[in-house]
C-alpha cells in the first residue's frame, strides 16, 4: 500500500544575512514591497525586518528595469503586498543569489502524514512530496512520520530494510518514495 506524505510550509523562513545595525544575522521577511519609480526604470524590494533590532533591509527583486518589460501582473502584486509573491521570491534562486541570503527553515514546515494507519504493517511504501522547496533531512522524515528516533532510521538504513532511489543521508528538497520493511 502506497502512503502519501507532504512536507508543507506552515510559514515564511527565516532570512540569514547579515545586520548592519546590530550584527544579527537572521531576518523576518515583511510581506511588504518598496517600489521605486524614475522616468521609465522602476526598483523593486522586498522588506525584511531583523529578528534582533528590527532594523529593516531590502532585498532587491527589480533592479532599473525598464517599467514596460515589466509582467502588469507582477506589478500589481507588488503594490497589493502579496503574501504568496514573498513566498514565491523567497524560493527564487536568482533573488536569493542577487541579494546573498539563504534561508532558516527550522519551525516553518510540518511533515502531513494522513494518519497513522500505516506504522502497524509489515512493509510500507511511502512517496513524499514536497509543497515548497524545504530542505529536509529525509532520516528526520522518516523519524517524524514513523514514530521512530534518527538512529533508529539509520540502522534500518544499515540494515537494508529502509531503501530508496535516492540518497537518504544529507538534506532533499525535492519528491522521493522509499520502503520500509520492519
């Protein structure tokens, strides 16, 4: 029997990057967008606010465009403060890079199992999805949704009666399935 398992975000991450008011090094990110108009060019920003001081920083998402090459949509999103746009820039690899943050995922998601009808059996197929792109260890997934401790995981992994396609040491942020044989 095949079991669904999604990994959801239950807030926005934690931005981790530098303070230049009081050193700290994490940021909450606004919800709220500076946009900037000059003639024809237009900047764009997402605010963030540290999580020690307050201080507030930009982290650029338009840089001197031009405003015409600019999606109507995406404008209005920007000058509506749309939650789901900062959720959407914060997954962007290209703002992240631009602006040189990561992000703290730790508190932000919760692993839905559907119930725990399946910790009974014999073997059991599990296939996970991941709603956002969260970095997850998948032995901490595996832990959270069998009811297990990590190092029971990594033993059944030594053992050969946990097995997947994919790599189960590091972190995943992508789908994978795996079989447990207890």
């Amino acid at each position: 029997m095949l079991k669904d398992w999604v990994v959801v975000p239950t807030c926005l991450p934690l931005v981790l990057r530098r303070c230049h008011a009081c050193a700290s090094e994490r940021f909450r990110a606004s919800a709220k967008f500076r946009v900037n108009a000059n003639h024809k060019l237009i900047d764009a920003w997402l605010l963030a606010l540290c999580t020690a001081c307050g201080d507030t920083a930009k982290l650029t998402v338009l840089e001197r465009m031009n405003v015409r090459s600019v999606r109507p949509e995406l404008l209005d999103r920007l000058h509506d403060n749309d939650p789901g746009l900062t959720a959407e820039l914060l997954q962007d690899p290209v703002v992240r890079r631009r602006n040189r943050i990561a992000l703290d995922w730790d508190n932000a998601w919760r692993l839905d199992t559907g119930g725990s009808d399946h910790l009974g059996r014999e073997v059991i197929d599990v296939s996970v999805r991941f709603a956002a792109q969260i970095p997850v260890r998948p032995v901490r997934l595996i832990a959270a949704g069998c009811g297990l401790s990590r190092a029971g995981v990594e033993r059944l992994i030594t053992e050969g009666k946990l097995v997947s396609a994919v790599r189960l040491s590091g972190k995943l942020a992508g789908d994978f399935t795996f079989t447990l044989k207890h």
